[in-house]
C-alpha cells in the first residue's frame, strides 16, 4: 500500500501520480546541469551551485559528478544536510552570526571542507575561536563579502574589506579565502544592459578590491559570486573565479522573462521542475479550477505558467485552489496540468518529496534534504 502522502511509486505512469506534487524531469534536468559545467569548464571557472535551489543531497551530487566544486548553502543547517548527503565541500555563503550556529559550523568543518563568510570583524574573532576549541587542526575558509551594489550584506570594497582580510589571515584556526562578490539584486534585471551596467559595476569594485589585497601580500584565491541571470557576465570578466549559479536546474517562469542580448528570452536552461496538477472543477465555460493553490507553490515572482497550453492562464490562487482562464474549453475535469513556477527556490522547498520522471514514468523520489533548515 503507498504510504500516506507519498505521490508516487517508481515504475507508475505519470498520469497516475497523485496531485498537487513536484515533478521534476530528468532529461531536462540533467542536460541544464551538462550545459552549464561545460561553459564553466570552456571559460576557466569553476562552479559551486547554490544548494538553496533545490535543497537536495542528491542533486547536489549530481552537478558534482559533471564537475561542480562542491554547493553553496545559506544557513548552516541546510549545509549539515548537504554533508550528511555526501557533499564534501561547502560554502556558507553567508554571514552565521549566532553563537550556537558559529558552533555547528565549526563542528561540521571536521567532517567536510566548510567556508563561510564574513563582513565583521566582531564575527571573524567569534568564528575563529569556534574553530580553535575544536579537534586540533581544524581550520574554516573565510571569504570576506564586499557589497559589489546589492545594498545588503557585505563591506565596503577596497579597504574595509583589507582590513578585514587581515583580521582573518592573523587567526591561527582561519584562513582567508577569497571574496564573495553577489550582485543579487541584478539576477532578474530584465534588460540585459540595465543588467550589464550593474555587473559593470561589480566586477569593477571586486578587480579593484583583489588588486589592494594582491598589494597587501593577500592575493584571493578565490572570487565568488554570479548567479543564472548573470554568470555569463562575470565568467567575461576574468575577475571571477567561480560562478554560484543555482535556478539554472530548475528554471522558473520569472527567469525566463529575462532577456537576453538580442532581447531575446533567456532560453539556454530548460523547465525541469513542474508543479503537477489536476482540475478539479470545470462549472463554466472558459474557466476552470485546478487543485495547486498557495500551500503548494510561490508567488513571490508571480503566478505559474501552464506548460504546453499557451491559451491556458492561471489566474488566481488561492489557500488549495488555482483559477484558470480557459477561452477554448479545453480543460476537462480530471485533466492534468504541468505548472511551471514562478520562482522555483520557494516553491521547491514547499515539498517533502520530489518525483523524478523520464518517458512518461516515475523513475525516483527525491526527498528534499534540506527542507525545514533555515537555522
């Protein structure tokens, strides 16, 4: 008997899974991961995907076997989950401020190779003194974070993030690592020279930055950031070492609003994840109801798309249910919708289990590994 709110089996026809779930297609998946190591390889850098996207152990391990470095993660939690998984090197690629946390870091970093980042001083001494009370020889990578125009977190570029650097090089249990240079909120810039100009800017005050540090006698080795709106822009630049792309697995409907140079829509990646849906009410003509409301998916970034039925619109949402405009009365109730997101980071996090299906049937169930870990 299938267990409770378990969607699917493997082995079972994809019209025959439950709804509303997460299906993720894994031919589509897997060329996305493809396509993007291979760029990364042609231009020099190196790739670390940002496990906040899917929050899987084995997607993670998936991207690491066509060459990625290691993952990204945001709290330390979800990085605990990734190295349970299998994931041997992390980047907390932010700040971890509270002391319980700092402790868990420094634990984790006698299981893995762990970094994290900094843009306090009061924090690199906290940090480092984790690290000294653990088993001897544990060591944590610090990269300084420098605000490259997101306004958020980060030091200033050049000396203040010099004089951090410092701080970390001078503690014994630490080692400075490099810069993390995340121009965020330029990711879903829809124009692509508005987009341009604002990575103009980072790659200027990070190049500027590595070059005060080279004189400093602390060269980077590394110099993160980039994202699936931008990579292509800072692996140009010849100052970044490392791309931290992460909705390019996934894609949403909000990423491909972005454009391209030509204007033209941002297509390299493909939808592989699909909120699966069913309609359950047809009343009237034109209209219909599908069962994936707001507990089933994100719209920060806008309502989902309907993949496949371009005059199919969904409209509104509500706590279980989806409005959709249906001019052609095309819908049926029963029918089976795939719906593309509009922003896949929180809408994938929304599931406890992710159905991975390739020629029309199920072929894996992929916990999300990190759902819940926001500590």
């Amino acid at each position: 008997m299938r267990e409770l709110n378990r969607p699917a089996e493997v082995g079972m026809p994809m019209e025959d899974v439950d709804t509303p779930c997460l299906l993720v297609d894994l031919d589509a998946l897997e060329r996305n991961i493809a396509r993007l190591a291979q760029y990364a390889s042609q231009h020099g850098v190196r790739l670390r995907p940002h496990a906040k996207t899917h929050k899987s152990a084995d997607i993670a391990l998936l991207q690491m076997a066509h060459g990625a470095v290691g993952v990204c993660c945001q709290k330390v939690s979800e990085a605990e989950a990734m190295v349970r998984g299998g994931v041997r090197d992390v980047l907390v690629s932010n700040q971890v401020v509270n002391p319980r946390m700092i402790d868990r870091l420094a634990a984790l970093a006698g299981e893995a190779r762990v970094a994290v980042c900094v843009d306090n001083e009061a924090n690199v001494a906290a940090i480092a003194a984790a690290a000294a009370a653990q088993l001897r020889g544990t060591r944590i990578d610090v990269l300084v974070e420098i605000d490259v125009g997101a306004g958020r977190c980060g030091v200033a570029p050049g000396e203040e993030a010099v004089a951090l650097a410092r701080r970390v090089a001078a503690a014994p249990s630490l080692r400075f690592a490099g810069l993390q240079a995340y121009q965020g909120s330029a990711q879903h810039v829809r124009d692509y020279h508005r987009r341009k100009a604002l990575i103009d800017t980072a790659v200027k005050r990070t190049a500027g930055t590595v070059e005060q540090l080279a004189s400093a006698g602390l060269p980077p080795d590394v110099i993160t950031g980039a994202g699936t709106g931008t990579y292509e822009l800072e692996a140009a630049s010849k100052v970044y070492t490392e791309l931290q792309c992460g909705s390019y697995v996934f894609m949403d409907a909000d990423y491909q609003r972005v454009r391209l140079a030509d204007d033209q829509p941002m297509d390299t990646f493909e939808n592989s994840l699909f909120l699966y849906s069913m309609i359950m009410s047809k009343t009237r003509p034109g209209r219909a109801v599908c069962d994936a409301g707001l507990k089933a998916h994100s719209v920060d970034s806008g309502l989902p798309v309907v993949h496949d039925l371009p005059d199919v619109t969904y409209t509104q949402a509500s706590d279980e249910h989806g409005v959709l405009d249906d001019p052609g009365d095309t819908l049926k109730l029963g029918d089976r919708l795939r719906l593309v997101p509009g922003h896949c980071d929180p809408t994938g996090y929304l599931a406890v289990l992710r159905v991975g299906v390739r020629n029309g049937r199920v072929e894996c169930l992929w916990p999300v590994s990190a759902r819940g870990m926001v500590l």
